[in-house]
C-alpha cells in the first residue's frame, strides 16, 4: 500500500506523468494483492477515493482494471486470474470506480457539455449492472438460467 501511494505522490510532485498514469500503476501494483489482503483493497478504494481522471481514458483505464479484478477476469492487467470476490468485498471497489465515472460527467457538466455528460452517468449505470450482475451470478451458482436471466436483467 505504501509504494502505491509513493507512485501516485512522487510522479505527481514531479509532473512528469499525470494523475492518470500514476494511479494506473498504483492499482495494477495493488490488484494481484487484493483477492486476499482486505488491507490492501481498503488502500485501493483510497486510492480511488482521491483519483480526479484527467481524461476520459484515464478514467475507463481505471475502471476496466478495477472491473477485472471484480468480474474475475484474467486479461493480463492483473498477472493472473483473479477470483470473483464476495459482495461485501466488491461493494466498496464498484463504489469508488462509481465515483471516478462521476468524476468525468461532473467535468463535462462544467465545461457545458450535458450530452457528454449524461453519456458518462450511463456508463456509470451499465458498469454497476455489470458488476451487479456478475455479482448474483457468483452468488446463484445453483440456479437455473431463467432465475439468473431474470435477477440480471430488473425484471420481476
């Protein structure tokens, strides 16, 4: 946890990177910890906590690498395929990936510009639906596919 913050404070006192690319290093420094270490995903959350993108990539390169420790996705960011986290561990991640999407739509707000800015608040909505979902399916293992069609998709 401390050389992540380390990463993120000396490249942005330096100025040679941006915020961006230092938090992206900080988290993929901390996600092959996270599945075991709850100290290690509370210092991630923080992290993400304090992350103001500067750029709409440098905010989905966040959020993908957070989604992929999330979803359990092996896609070469975390080094390893991750298992799918409990709920009570995930809830907190998806929360601050959450707020970097924030981040973006309150920027366009700013700049007058509502129609990028709602695209940013459906993004933050597909992502928390997507993690929702993969979610109850980790937790429905031993449903059938009509249950898990059904809680996924908002329909009673």
């Amino acid at each position: 946890c401390e050389a992540a913050n380390s990463i993120v404070a000396s490249i942005v006192k330096n100025g040679t990177e941006s915020t961006d690319t230092a938090t992206f290093y900080a988290v993929q420094l901390l996600l092959p910890h996270c599945p075991n270490n709850e100290d290690v995903r509370l210092c991630l959350v923080q992290i993400l906590e304090r992350f103001y993108p500067k750029s709409d990539a440098g905010a989905r390169n966040i959020v993908k690498l957070v989604a992929s420790l999330v979803m359990g996705v092996d896609d070469n960011l975390t080094g390893k395929g991750s298992n799918i986290i409990s709920v009570g561990y995930t809830l907190p991640l998806v929360e601050a990936c959450e707020a970097v999407l924030l981040c973006r739509y309150r920027f366009y707000m700013q700049d007058g510009q509502p129609g990028t800015a709602a695209l940013w608040l459906v993004e933050g909505m597909e992502f928390r639906a997507n993690m929702m979902a993969t979610t109850m399916i980790s937790k429905n293992n031993n449903k059938s596919d009509e249950d898990l069609s059904a809680a996924t998709s908002g329909s009673c």
